[in-house]
C-alpha cells in the first residue's frame, strides 16, 4: 500500500464573533415582543408563552462561549434572526468557494505546495451552497487547479469520509495529491427562534492537503496510518431542507427546513457508538488508547468530548490529549475537527500517534489514526 500523510492545513475564520451574552440578549428580545404581542392568548392559556435563553446554560450545557460568523447584524436584530448574505452574480465567486479558498490557500501554504501540485479537489461539508455546479470545480477554477473537483457531503463526518476517498483516489488513480475543503456557514441553516439550537454553531472553512508520504516537504505532515467509517440511520438529527421543497409548498417554511435536533438523545446513543467505534479501529491496528498522545474529536459538545475520551482512555483525558475549540467557534460541523487539529498538532513529536474522529448527523462517525512524521 502507498504510504499517504496530510501535510498541511488552513482554517478560515470569519472576522465577526457573536458571544452568547449577545446572542441571548436578541433571542430574550424576541421572546418579550412575541410573549406581549400574543399576551391575550397566553392569559386565557389558549397559547404557551416562550420561555427565555440563558448564557449561564449555554456554557454548562455545551461549553461553547462564542462563535465566529459571517453577519452578526442579521443574526442579533430579533426582526431577522438570520445571517444576511447577499446574492452574488454568477460571474463572481460565491460566499462558500470563497471561504474555502481562503482556508486552501493556508493549506497548501502550510504543505509548501503550489495549486499545480495538486491532482483534485474535494469539497466536503454538511451545507452545499446550490445544487451544482459542484462548489469543488469553482474551488478548483480559483486557484488554478488542474484534474478534477466535486462535491460530497456526510454531515459532520464530511472531512474524515473525504479523506478516506482521496487516500483510495491518490492510490488508484495514481494522482499527486488532494485538496479537501469543508467550508461551512451553519448559521445560514440553524433556527435561531429555538430556545434548543440558537446558540450551537457557528460558521469557519477548513481544509487540508493529502499526498504520498514520499513526497511530503512541510514540517507539520501526519502519516495516515489507517482510517474507518461508520455510520447507523438516526432521526435524531435532521434537516428537511432540498429541492423537492417546492414540490409540497405547505411545508415551505415548517421548522424542519432548518436543522434540528434531539440533542439529548444524540448525546446518549453517540457517546457509545464513538467510544467503542475508536476502540475498535485501535484494536484493528494493533494500537492501544495509551499510544494515542491526542485525539482531534469532532466539536460539537465539551462534555460530549469529554465523556468519549474518558471511555477510550479509561481515565479523564487533559486538556492536551483531546484539545478543544468549540468554546471559541461553537460546533462548526466538517470544520471542527480539523480547526482543533490545525491549531494543535504542530507541537508533538515524529513518531507520536493521534487520532482524528468526527460524528455526527446520519449518524456518522470516522475516525483516522496518524503518526507525526519527521520532518
Ligand atoms: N436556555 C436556558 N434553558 C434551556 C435552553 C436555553 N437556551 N435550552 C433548553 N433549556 C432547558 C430545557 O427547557 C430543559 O429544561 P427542563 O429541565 O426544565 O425541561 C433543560 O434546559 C435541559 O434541556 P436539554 O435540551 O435536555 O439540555 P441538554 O443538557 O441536553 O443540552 C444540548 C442540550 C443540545 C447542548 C446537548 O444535548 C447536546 O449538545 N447534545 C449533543 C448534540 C450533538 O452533538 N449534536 C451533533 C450536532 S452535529
């Protein structure tokens, strides 16, 4: 088998933040103004009154602080309660090439590669802008990459199952390497009118270059020493939103067109199923969870986090052996696991193992083991 590692990463991050004490402030807005407007009803009990966010809550139930995204003003003012993104003409790039972009572009700075050196993209992520074009051909057209481009999507697993077909693509189709890009702008897609999810994602890009261990020239390059899948059909997280929506126009606007989801149940059915997922792909490789010196896990919930890597390791793990981001850029889906991987791998040692897991809607989970190559 041809040795493949990752050798480099970028993140874009956008430069405007929300903290939860502001995103709670417009969600309490909205919920005075609708509670007044519909006052009558609720005193006669004929309509149940909303109940108001908290940020004490947010950081206990999840742990996230803040998160970055693309428009604030839409998002805060209680009249919108969306992220405004304006339509671009067709001759310009679209909003979520252009972040991808922007996170390739640190990618292949980071793998001291030029866009010539590289055989295809892949855009991988749980949001897709349009039907097609596929956003990796306007990637590719971008920055000037020869080969081919296309799109997949596996919810938050996006980035790991992408990975898992570049590796197949490099070692059959004898290519240089790939360019996987996972933008995301996940406030574009969440309700934030539900006391439940307003305060869960935020938006950034990802993205990471995979090549032959032969041929890698940066100091940061991870051999990619096995990687696996897995995924189990689940309700629990969903999003109804796509093409056939006009096609029964009296659920055009309905909750279920943005995401939603029974996070408790998420949490008690993907805890295990993440756990004994990576025990297993350890197993299958000889390894066992003291070898590991990271684990890079998807971002979705700091006790989530956690509970997984106290299951693997059998003990809790530091802060350092399962590093954490979410507190910063709130869960930003495909995106996530690579953020946390990107800013805190460059200091462990050649020879070191880590493991990167993401999971998800579907649900769907990966996990790939790496070990530091010298540099
Ligand atoms: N502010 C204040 N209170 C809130 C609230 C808010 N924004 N949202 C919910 N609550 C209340 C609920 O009404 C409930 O009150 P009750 O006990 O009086 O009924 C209580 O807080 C607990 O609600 P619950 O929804 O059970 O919270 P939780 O502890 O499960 O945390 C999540 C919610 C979503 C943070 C958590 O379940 C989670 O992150 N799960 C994993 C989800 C996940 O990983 N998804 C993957 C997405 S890609």
């Amino acid at each position: 088998m041809t040795e493949l590692a990752i050798s480099g990463t970028g993140v874009f991050t956008p430069a405007q933040t929300i903290t939860n004490d502001e995103l709670v402030a417009s969600f309490n807005e909205y919920v005075r103004r609708f509670n007044d407007a519909h006052a009558k009803a609720i005193a006669a009990g004929s309509m149940t009154p909303l109940l108001e966010s908290s940020s004490d809550f947010i950081v206990k139930a999840s742990g996230i602080k803040r998160r970055y995204v693309l428009d604030r003003q839409g998002i805060l003012d209680p009249d919108i309660m969306c992220p405004r993104i304006p339509e671009r003409p067709d001759d310009q790039i679209s909003v979520m090439a252009e972040i991808a972009v922007a996170a390739a572009r640190g990618a292949l700075r980071d793998a001291d590669r030029k866009p010539a050196d590289i055989g295809g993209v892949i855009v991988s992520c749980a949001n897709l802008q349009r039907a097609y074009p596929a956003v990796a051909i306007e990637v590719q057209d971008a920055l000037g990459i020869e080969g081919f481009g296309f799109d997949m999507n596996v919810g938050c697993s996006s980035a790991t199952y992408a990975l898992q077909v570049a590796c197949g693509m490099i070692e059959r189709n004898h290519l240089s390497s790939i360019l996987i890009c996972n933008p995301e702008i996940l406030t574009a897609h969440v309700n934030f009118r539900d006391r439940d999810s307003h305060f869960i994602f935020g938006d950034a890009a990802s993205a990471f270059i995979v090549e032959r261990a032969s041929t890698v020239r940066s100091r940061n390059c991870w051999e990619v020493v096995s990687t696996s899948l897995k995924s189990k059909f689940s309700n629990n997280i969903r999003n109804n939103f796509g093409f056939l929506n006009r096609t029964a126009p009296e659920g055009i606007g309905n909750r279920d067109k943005l995401f939603v989801q029974q996070g408790r149940k998420v949490f008690r059915e993907v805890v295990p199923l993440v756990s004994d997922f990576i025990h297993e792909h350890l197993e299958g490789n000889g390894l066992t969870p003291q070898s590991l010196k990271r684990m890079w896990l998807h971002q979705a919930n700091l006790s989530m986090n956690q509970l997984i890597a106290h299951r693997v390791l059998g003990r809790d793990a530091t802060a350092t052996e399962a590093p954490i981001t979410l507190d910063e850029y709130a869960n930003t889906s495909s995106a996530g696991a690579m953020i946390a991987f990107n800013r805190h791998s460059a200091d462990l040692n050649p020879g070191d193992y880590g493991l990167l897991c993401t999971f998800g809607a579907g649900y769907s989970a990966g996990s790939v083991i790496l070990r530091k190559m010298a540099s």
